[in-house]
C-alpha cells in the first residue's frame, strides 16, 4: 500500500468516524432513541463468500484454494465438502485416506464449516445418508450448514433441481436423519441477481440499480 493510498483510506476512515461521532451526539442532545448499528463502527457494508467444493477434485487443488484465500488474500475463508462421489474425486468417503483425514480435520478447524449435498452419487439412497452422518458422529464433526449442489437426488426441494432428499417415501429421504444430525440451515439454489435485500423498495432504490460505470460496450 503506497503512502497515498494510505492517507486516503485513513482520511476516509476518519471522516466515517466523525460523521458517526456526529450522528451520536445528536442523538444525545436531541433525545433521539439508540438502536443497535447495521454493522459494526466503523464499518458500513459486509461481503459474504460462499465456495462450493464444484471442481476441486483433489486434496492438493482444496488447499491451493484454501491458502490463497487465507493467507495470501488474508480474508477468513471457508469450503464445503463433498460425503460421496461416483468418480471417487475428493470427498469424505472417496476410500482415499488422504481425502478422509484432511476433510474431517478441516471440519474440526473450522476451515470447511458446510455440507454440499451427499454430494455426486446417482444412486443416492436413505442408507447412504445415514452411513454419511455416522461417520461424522463418530468423529465429532459438527455442521449445522446444508447446500444443495447441482441435479443431487440429496437435494431438498423438488421445485428446484429436482431434489428428493425432503420428499418422504422417497428413497433419497433424508431430511429427518439430516436434522437430527443438527443441520440448521439450507439453501435450495435460490438466487437473486439484486444486491442489497435490505433496501426499502421505492422509485430511487430501483433507480440507483443502475450505474453507467458498469454498463455492457
């Protein structure tokens, strides 16, 4: 970082804090009520990554991808996994010893911290996803994130992706073992192409989508 880049990012840092500082004692002397800050000062804005395992099909491309992000870039950042694969490409039970050990030990760290699916398996039934999730008892290996991936029969929502994994009477059910197991969250592929979900919709929040830096030549 060049020392201009520096006095520019410490003057606006700045200018955030004192214009919060400002805010503050308005509502001081004003009487105003307090409330709890969107984000945390003096940041004004947060961006979430999410890295599906897709493509990284050996231990040696995962930890590539895991040093880069962390260490190079320095942002604190996390994978999923993949239980099972047809091809036997990196997944928890692919009968590689090596993809086994590194994976269960990346959950215990925190640095895989959610399941994509069962992951690659045509065939997919209950029994696997019980076999699954023993193994991940068995190693104190506790996810309470779920992501769907792909056209998996593991899948939760039919409307989406064709996922079976929450249809009971199916063979790929699953979705009460999975939350017994502690999964909390799920995510069943649905996407928006409108950034900022907590903007009061009016005619200048629609307005402002568009912006003549980013348009298409």
């Amino acid at each position: 970082m060049c020392c201009a880049t520096r006095l520019f990012y410490f003057e606006n840092v700045n200018q955030i804090m004192c214009s919060d500082r400002n805010k503050r004692n308005r509502a001081y002397t004003s009487g105003q009520t307090l409330g709890l800050r969107k984000f945390p000062f003096p940041y004004r804005a947060a961006l979430s990554i999410t890295s599906d395992i897709d493509c990284t099909d050996t231990v040696y491309q995962h930890k590539k991808i895991q040093a880069f992000m962390n260490e190079e870039i320095g942002i604190p950042f996390t994978n999923t996994f993949f239980p099972l694969h047809d091809q036997n490409k990196l997944s928890l039970l692919s009968g590689t010893l090596q993809d086994y050990t590194v994976i269960l030990d990346h959950i215990n760290k925190g640095l895989v911290d959610a399941i994509h699916s069962f992951g690659e398996k045509k065939d997919f039934n209950r029994n696997d996803a019980q076999m699954v999730l023993d193994e991940l008892k068995k190693k104190s290996c506790r996810l309470e994130v779920w992501i769907d991936h792909a056209e998996s029969p593991s899948n939760f929502c039919k409307y989406r992706f064709y996922g079976r994994g929450d249809i009971p009477g199916n063979d790929a059910y699953h979705f009460d073992l999975t939350k017994k197991y502690g999964i909390k969250f799920i995510w069943t592929e649905r996407l928006t192409n409108i950034v900022g979900q907590g903007v009061r919709l009016s005619f200048n929040s629609i307005l402002n989508i568009y912006d003549n830096k980013h348009r298409k030549n």
